[in-house]
C-alpha cells in the first residue's frame, strides 16, 4: 500500500480543444485538495497546468510549482503560489519534481507532458522508484498511446510487467483509489540484452 502525500502532476501548457480536459483539471485538484493530498507540478500559470493550480488554490490545498528560469523569464510563472521553486533546467525541475512526490500522473497534454511521463516511468521500470506512475484519460486522450504500448508488448519492446506499471483511468478518484491499494510489481534491476 502507498502513502501518498503530495503528487506530481504532468500536464499540457495548453488547454486543448475540448472543454473535459480544463474540467479534469479543476476536478484533480479539487479532490486532491479535499484529500489533504498536495500537488508538486511545472508551476506555469496557462493552459491545464493553471486550472489545476487554481482548483487547489480554491480548495486551500497544497501547492508547490517547480519552473526553470528561462520560463519565468517568458513571463509563465505563476507567481500567485505560495512555494514557486526556480530552477535552473529542465532536468533539476523534474529531479525536484520526482522527490517531492510520491507518485505521478499525467493528463492531457503534449510533447513535455509525455516525456516528463515517460522518463519517471522508466525509472520505474529500472527499479529507481516504487512510485505509481498513471495517465488520466480524458475523453479518450490516450487511448491511442494505450494502443501503441500494446503493440510494443506484442512486439516484444515491453515487458508486460513494465506496461503493467502504468494505471490508467478515465475517473480521477478511481485513479486516486487505485494508486492508494498500488503495489509495485517487481522489476529487474538491471538489464542486459533482451530482458527490458
């Protein structure tokens, strides 16, 4: 069973084109907040990143903001949060995100998303963490990447056991319930040819 106390929280800069991925923001953060369970994320003030922020900011939860340098200097900051770290890269936000938290989601969003997703999930995989790494699926958004990682599977690129790590739900308290009975299967933790 996982004590989760703060979260990690991917994703989009962007709001996208449907009004369910704003709203599974808003809902994320408004539960979290309602649960005592704090969000640690890319402390920008646009797109899905804001809406979360803001839901907890409504809810009196706890938020901090991780964000590199170069991006409070593009004016993206959201400097109405309490605990806003800068940064000096793209690597120490994500390393400052990853210990801060004791799990990861990701929602709707794009290429930084993915890559912040992916690269916490492969630590997984490496046996680096135990954490719970899951996607929110909003209306559908990653069922294609779900097909993709199957066929990976099926191409003997992924271990089942690693595509298992990865929880997904389309309902955030589900999500939520699911990462609080997790139990991290066990992983090699160390590779050689064929056995990843």
């Amino acid at each position: 069973m996982s004590e989760i106390r703060r979260l990690a929280i991917f994703c989009g800069s962007n709001p996208g084109v449907r009004p369910d991925y704003v709203a599974a923001a808003r809902s994320l953060g408004r539960l979290l907040a309602q649960r005592g369970i704090g969000v640690v994320y890319g402390g920008s003030n646009v797109g899905l990143m804001a809406a979360l922020a803001d839901a907890m900011a409504d809810e009196l939860g706890d938020v901090i903001g991780v964000i590199p340098r170069m991006l409070v200097d593009r004016e993206v900051a959201n400097t109405t949060l309490s605990d806003l770290r800068i940064v000096d890269s793209m690597h120490q936000r994500k390393a400052m995100m990853a210990e801060l938290a004791d799990g990861f989601i990701a929602l709707p969003g794009g290429i930084g998303t993915l890559e912040e997703f992916f690269e916490t999930w492969t630590w997984a995989q490496l046996g680096m963490h135990a954490k719970p790494c899951g996607l929110l699926n909003v209306a559908g958004y990653f069922d294609p990447l779900l097909d993709f990682l199957d066929h990976a599977v099926a191409e003997r690129f992924v271990r089942d056991v690693h595509r298992a790590m990865v929880v997904v739900e389309s309902d955030s308290a589900a999500l939520l319930a699911r990462f609080e009975s997790y139990e991290p299967p066990r992983v090699v933790k160390w590779i050689n040819a064929g056995t990843i």
